[in-house]
C-alpha cells in the first residue's frame, strides 16, 4: 500500500483528507484542468515508455483517459485513481472517484434516498468515523461497447466532512464481475484509511 498525503481539500475549510492506497493505483488530480492533463500525460508515458511503434493506440489511450477524467470532474470529483494491480498476469482493473456532495449528513434514510438502490448499510470507519456504505451493481455504457456480459460491481462511500454541510463520496468500481467479493474487500481496506487533518498541520507522506 501507499500513502498519499492529505492533499485534496475536502471543503473551502480547515479539514483535509488522506488516504492509503496500493502501490499501482495511479492518482489523477481532477482539478485544475492543467494538473489534470498533466497527471494523464505522465501516466500515457509510464504505460507506453519505450514504445514507439503504437501512436494510435496511445492516441486513444490518452482520449480514453482524459474522458473518463472529465466525466469525473463533471460529478464533483476532486481525485481519480486508476488500479494497474495484476494477479498472475491478469489486469485486476478498479477505479476510485473521490467526490464532494453538497449535502447534509442528517441521517442514513437522507443519504439512502440520496443514494438510491443498492445495499445501503451504515458503517464506522476507524480514523473518519461514520459513515453509510453502498454496493451495487451496473452495467456500464463502456461494458455495452465491449460486448462484456458482466455488470460493473460499485462500492459507495458517504463520509460526512467534520464541521461542514458536506459529504464526501468514494466510488470504488470493478468490472471483474466473478472475484466481485475480492475486490469489494480491497475497496472497504481502502476506504477504512479515509483520515482528516487540520490543514494546519504538516502533512505527512507523499503524493500518489
């Protein structure tokens, strides 16, 4: 696992947030414009260093990319992290949208209707307290596209933000349909790191 430091200001206030993620989840920042082109720049390089003979591939790996960042952004979303795990040389693909709702945290019947259908549970996470977790299943535009028969397994997040009329949402999604459970497990170890921190104080660890 890897420590990103406390970086994406949670709300125009003192509490910012940290999470702990694997050493191949790639972060994208959502926000400027700029530092997001930038992130997705670094990361086409990375996936492509060395190789030459592929320009439309990375061409469209690239649009891919900077798509699928916008729609992100486009839904309040701060941070974008890409999984590039593999398990035996099989691609174990996630994602992990970091977003702000503009939302009061009264109750878990308010975010469940906010939420909508799904396995709605509340939950306490050890350092960011409580919280209402979601799962769900979908089957995407991109599943549709591909011909895939699995629906996208979704793990949701609502985590008030400390002191504010505010809630922060992680959306983890998987299409790995048959080790769903697996990686649902991966998601909640990962959003069991969601921390706050006065952003008065030195931040601690790097930047993912």
């Amino acid at each position: 696992m890897q420590q990103t430091a406390p970086s994406e200001r949670a709300a125009e206030g003192e509490n910012i947030f940290g999470l702990i993620t694997p050493e191949d989840w790639y972060r994208i920042p959502l926000l400027p414009l700029e530092r997001r082109e930038a992130s997705v720049s670094a990361l086409i390089k990375r996936q492509f260093g060395g190789v030459d003979d592929q320009p439309v591939l990375r061409r469209q790996a690239e649009e891919q990319l900077l798509g699928a960042a916008e729609a992100g952004a486009d839904q309040g979303g701060v941070v974008l992290y890409l999984s590039f795990l593999e398990a035996a040389g099989i691609p174990l693909s996630a994602s992990l949208l970091i977003s702000r709702l503009h939302q009061r945290f009264d109750s878990l019947d308010a975010v469940a209707a906010l939420a909508g259908k799904g396995e709605t549970a509340p939950v306490r996470l050890p350092a960011a307290g409580r919280a209402v977790r979601r799962r769900r299943t979908e089957r995407t535009r991109e599943a549709k596209r591909l011909g895939s028969e699995f629906e996208d397994t979704i793990v949701e997040y609502f985590v008030p933000v400390p002191d504010r009329d505010e809630v922060l949402m992680l959306t983890f999604s998987t299409p790995l349909e048959p080790i769903a459970d697996a990686m649902a497990e991966l998601f909640d170890a990962v959003a069991g790191t969601l921390r706050w921190q006065k952003k008065t104080q030195e931040p601690r660890g790097h930047q993912g």
